[in-house]
C-alpha cells in the first residue's frame, strides 16, 4: 500500500505546474493520509483546505 501511494505521488510531482496552479486530489481515506504525510513534507506542495474555495 506504502509503495502505491508513493508511486501516485510521484507521479503528482511529475505533473508540470506553476506557482499559481491549484491541484485538487479526490481520493479515499486511505491514500488521503498518505498524501497529507507527503504534501506536508514536500516543499514543491502548499495543502490548503477545499472548502475554502467552495461556495
């Protein structure tokens, strides 16, 4: 499971993104927890709540 996720992120790093892209990621319970592990020891990656931007 470890393996898969760190492949998915890998894979997020590899997409082509500037400073002012967004990236919204839907995925389960699971693989969420990975993913905010990875994103909050990233500095390529800013984790921002979703909601923020839904009216």
């Amino acid at each position: 499971m470890y393996n898969r996720n760190l492949m998915m992120f890998a894979n997020l790093n590899n997409v082509p993104i500037t400073k002012d892209d967004r990236i919204f990621i839907l995925m389960g319970a699971t693989h969420t927890a990975y993913f905010k592990d990875f994103l909050r020891r990233s500095p390529k990656f800013k984790e921002v709540n979703a909601l923020q931007y839904l009216k």
